[in-house]
C-alpha cells in the first residue's frame, strides 16, 4: 500500500520538537505505518482541539502564570510585574506550534483528498471547520508573541509576517469557511464524536467563525477602524454565538492530560486581585445582606467603611483607592458574581470553598495572619475569616517582608473549587462576549442587529444566567451606585462620579476612628483619564466580570486595546526592574510602560530560526520585550 507523508514544519528543532516532514504515522493513535485510507482529517482536527484545551503543565505557565496574571484575574507577580520566565514561553510556543502542525496538517490532507476524488460527504466540511479553528490557534499565538508564520508546515522554515497580515488572513479564512460550510451534510456517529466542542453540527460551527470574526475585527478598532467595521458588520449580520447552547466549550476531565482543568493544580492559590476587588465592590448596589444568610450578616460593614488603615504594612505606592487599607469584614454591597466567583476566607461549610493545597491544611485553613515590627514581634493580628481584601503585585519591600497576611491562600477570598476540579466545560466564546462586541460597536455608530442598550444589558444577562444569580439582575441593570472605580452598571447612567467621597475607617495600631476622603482612580490609559462611567467603560467592565474565569487572554486583550477597564499600577516601594518606567514619582498615573503588551520569543527561536527571529523582530516595531505594544495595542 502507498504511504502517506505530507510536509509539516513550522517552528523546527527545539520549537517544535518533531521532524519538519511529519510522517502521519508519527501523529496518528496507531499504526506505526498509515495508508492514506487509514489517515482521516477529522483525526488531525480532534488533536488540535482537544490539545490546545492544555494540559496541566502547560495550562499552569500559560493560562494561570501567564493571562490570569496579566489579566489581574488573580494575584501573581511576574508577568503582571513585567517579567517572564523563558522556559515558559518556550513551553507555550512549542505547545501551540504542536497544536497548528496538526490543523495544518489536516487541511493539507483535505486538499489532498479533494485533488484526488478520496472524500467523503463531509470531506469539504472538514476542511473549512479546520481553517476556522487554525484561524483561533493563529490568533492566540500571535496576540501573546507578535509576528508569526502563517505560511507555514511546508518543510522549511517559514517567513514571518507583521501582525496586520495575520489578522488581514484570519479574518479573510473565517469569512471564506464560515461561508463555504454546508450545513445539509449528514455526519456519521463516529465522526461526530472526533469534535469535543460541536460534534460536527455545522450550524454551531458557522455560529462560531461569525463570532471568532467579529471579536478579532474589533481588535482592529483603535488602529484599522475602516477594516474593523467593515468586517464587523458583515460578521453581526450573520448567525452568531446568542445562546449557551451555541457556546464553543469543551467538557474537562480529571487525570493528567490535555483535558484535565486547566485550573486544576493546587499549588496556585488564585486568590483575589486588587482589580478585580475594586470593579466587584459597590457595583450594581445589589447588599450582601440579601445575597448571603444570616450567619453572615455580623460580618457586612457599613456602606461608608474603608476598613483599617495599615500603612506600615500595607504599601501606598500604587494608585490603588484604598492603598494603605485592609478590609476588617464584607462589603455592604458586591455585584452578585463576586461571592460565587471568589469564597470568602474561614467559609470552610462552603461547598465551594476550595481546600487545596489538600497536602496542607493548614495553608488554607489558618485564618490569622501577623503583622511583625523589624524584630520579628507582632504589632498586630489580622483574623481575615470572612473578609473581602485583594492583594496588589510589585515590589512591597520592607513592607511586605513584615506582612504576613499578604499572599497567604488561606487568609484571603479565592477562586471557587468548582473551577478547580476537572468537572467544568473550558469556554472559548459564550454569547455574553457576542453582545458586549455588539454594544461596542453600537457605541462607535457601526451598523449591529440590536442598540447599544440593548446589547449591553442582554451580556449581563447572559453572565447572571451563567452565575445563577438572575434574581438580583432587575436591580442590577437599574443601579446608579458607583463601584472603587467610579463606574455605575446603569446605562443610561453616566453621570461622573464625584473626584471624591468621604468614608470612615480606623487606625489599625492605635484603634483612633477617623475619616478619610477616598479620591477615584484616575485611568489615563483612557480617553486621557477624564471619564469613569461612560458607556465604554460600562460595556468593557461587564464584559470583563463576565469573561472571569475562563477568557483571561481576551480580557487582557481589551485592556492592551483600551486600557479598559483600570486597573491599578503594581507597588513600587522599592523600585521594579522589570518596570523601569514606573517610579516614586509617577505611580499615580497609568501608563502602558506600566503594563505587561506581549510575550517575549523563547530564546530557543533565535537559537534555531535566526533569520526568522529577525524578520519576527523587525515587525514589532520595537525590541522583544514585555513592554512593546502588539500593532493593535495602544502605544
């Protein structure tokens, strides 16, 4: 029997780590030697999807370490501080260049099988649903690192191409494929089992490539306005991703392999950010009271308490609102997500408190945290049991090293077990997305099935749905209460909020009461910093609170395109190497020198593609390194 090789290299050597003429034996379950009857399309399309859902090694350094922390879904230094581990990043480019060698290899196979007349009914369909899903590996890749390949797996190493070729190809391949799929085609049983994500319903599949389409055409927004909407457009106008049941998500599942959680180790804690803690609290004035029982009620505080003031211990050097502040109890007012995404700390009768790391339980369990003078000697005790404090990145110096409260798992809100244990679905686009890209481009006068309003107020409806939290949605969608951040849910609310307001706390060394003015962030990443509540900032804080857990890279996205929604600077009690822009002098002010824009390439790139790293480099438009701005991103 004639055997079957197609040409498959992208990313060689130490990239890759396959051969750059990929035998379809070497892919394929078994056996060790295929014939072209025995290789199929839909075997390569399942590998890649099921592969990039991540397994645990690579789900931790890229999805956690990496857009969680960049996103301030949680707390973690490193790249929310500016620096990143090469290893890492080496990791993460040859996992996603494994994952596009078998789309690529798959689309090479259906051409191949088309040529010769060796189809099937479906053979055509396949095709078009693996460039759809290479479109969505391309676009990942190229929104972490810059400049990549996209003519590539043909057996040498390929040319780079500038971000704006990229996206101009995605963008045309998801038109063309979303076009070109018939939805009248019969699958057999088995093929559909080879698709985690749709089993070969066409139907969802054209859903998914309008609404893929319509989220990269808006990427476009601040630098290719004329092509973002016109793309834009064309996508809104046709079927897309409105309901859950049309979401693409794939089941996890326990164990160690490409399916297993991608939240699942219990080494990281993914406890609260100081972001997500300033756009959660005081938004949509919904009171805990009437989220929680009443075993909980002693611990709300009142609307106009900032809590202890602890500026020895706590750093100041940030434009956080409440620098210097630890909260002592339960906001009087949360968005209603807030408690089912992050369980406060001591809530052990939790169902969904998570008791990891399960080898030591201590680390979750111990509720007291010390505060210590330069001699080791307690100056104060801090019991965080049901207490509602995020924690900021940087550089804490002397301030950290005293504080034991900061960091510790046990000692703050974290993220629920349930998205820790393997039993969720990993979602890649919910319709909340589609109708937050709907209210944005309403706002910026582009032609959208649905208004502003509308659109806006149908995401937040979609998020509740997911949440379990629809009762409270009447309320919400009516506040006129301003979050930490100045931002109100309402829509037709925007109303700036006051440059200050008063609120009482008390010194927590010498217990003396006290007031204090609370002045709101000043974002001059956005519109030069002179608004807080316009509809943008409204569209893009929902849809961030929406996004949280599952779509951290597309919320760090947003806030390299906008600079939405704010989010505060790391500390710099002592200066930050890997920020060398932000300083004592300017912590006040937010700058994109301030904020993590991409991922370096893994020095393995440059060792093995020297002329491609060059060409990749020279594309940037700047150095390879953390602090240059993507194309699409502000500069």
């Amino acid at each position: 029997m004639k055997k079957l090789i197609i040409k498959s290299g992208w990313l060689l050597s130490a990239i890759v780590m396959m051969a750059s003429c990929k035998k379809f034996d070497e892919i394929n379950t078994n056996p060790k030697t295929a014939t072209e009857d025995q290789v199929q399309v839909e075997y390569f399309i399942n590998n890649a999807i099921i592969s990039a859902q991540m397994d645990p090694h690579i789900a931790e350094r890229a999805f956690v370490l990496y857009w969680k922390t960049a996103s301030r879904q949680h707390l973690s230094g490193g790249l929310s501080s500016g620096a990143v581990d090469d290893g890492w990043s080496t990791d993460y480019y040859r996992y996603v260049s494994t994952w596009l060698n078998h789309i690529y290899t798959g689309i090479q196979l259906a051409d191949k099988k088309i040529a010769s007349g060796d189809i099937k009914e479906y053979t055509g369909n396949l095709k078009q649903v693996a460039r759809i899903w290479r479109a969505y590996l391309l676009s990942e890749l190229a929104d972490n690192f810059g400049p990549i390949p996209i003519q590539a797996y043909e057996g040498v190493n390929p040319d780079f191409v500038d971000v704006k070729t990229v996206y101009y190809f995605m963008l045309d391949e998801l038109k063309d494929a979303g076009a070109k799929l018939d939805e009248a085609v019969v699958n057999t049983e088995a093929l559909q089992k080879l698709d985690p994500a749709y089993g070969y319903n066409y139907t969802k599949w054209k859903r998914f490539a309008a609404s893929l389409r319509m989220r990269l055409a808006m990427r476009l927004s601040e630098v290719d306005a004329a092509k973002a909407k016109d793309e834009f457009e064309a996508a809104a106008a046709l079927p897309v991703i409105t309901d859950m049941v049309d979401a693409f998500q794939v089941a996890e599942k326990g164990g160690w392999d490409p399916l297993t959680g991608v939240m699942s180790r219990e080494w990281n804690a993914q406890i609260l950010s100081t972001t997500m803690e300033n756009i959660y609290t005081g938004l949509g004035g919904v009171k805990t009271e009437d989220q929680l029982n009443a075993s909980y009620h002693t611990y709300i505080r009142d609307a106009d308490w900032a809590g202890l003031r602890l500026t020895d211990h706590f750093s100041t050097m940030t434009n956080d609102p409440y620098a210097g502040f630890w909260f002592d109890g339960i906001p009087n007012t949360l968005d209603p997500r807030a408690l089912k995404t992050f369980i406060l700390p001591g809530d052990f009768t939790n169902p969904d408190f998570s008791k990891y790391p399960s080898y030591s339980q201590v680390t979750w369990e111990q509720t007291k945290r010390n505060l210590v003078d330069g001699s080791n000697n307690v100056v104060k005790e801090l019991e965080a049991k049901f207490t509602w404090n995020g924690s900021n990145a940087g550089a804490w110096g002397t301030k950290g090293a005293r504080n034991q409260w900061r960091g510790y798992a046990g000692a703050a809100p974290r993220l629920s077990h349930d998205f820790r244990t393997s039993t969720s679905k990993r979602i890649f686009f919910a319709p909340w997305e589609t109708y937050f890209l709907m209210a944005e481009a309403a706002v910026r006068g582009w032609t959208v099935p649905m208004s502003g309003k509308a659109a806006y107020e149908a995401g937040i409806t979609s998020s509740f749905e997911y949440w379990g939290v629809s009762s409270f949605l009447g309320a919400y969608l009516a506040s006129t209460d301003y979050s930490k951040t100045g931002t109100s849910v309402s829509w037709d609310h925007t109303t700036e909020p006051p440059a200050t307001y008063n609120m009482n706390f008390r010194d927590g060394y010498t217990n003396t009461a006290g007031t204090v003015a609370i002045k709101y962030p000043v974002n001059n990443l956005y519109m030069n910093g002179t608004v807080k509540n316009d509809l943008l900032t409204k569209i893009i804080t929902q849809k961030y609170i929406a996004q949280v857990p599952w779509l951290p890279l597309e919320s760090w996205n947003d806030f390299r395109r906008l600079g939405l929604p704010f989010m505060e600077n790391p500390n710099v009690e002592e200066p930050l190497v890997t920020l060398p822009d932000l300083n004592a002098s300017n912590y006040m002010t937010s700058n994109v020198k301030f904020f993590p824009q991409r991922l370096a390439y893994p020095s393995s790139l440059k060792n093995t593609n020297a002329e491609g790293y060059q060409q990749a480099v020279g594309f940037l438009g700047g150095p390879d390194a953390v602090l240059t701005p993507l194309w699409w991103a502000k500069h």
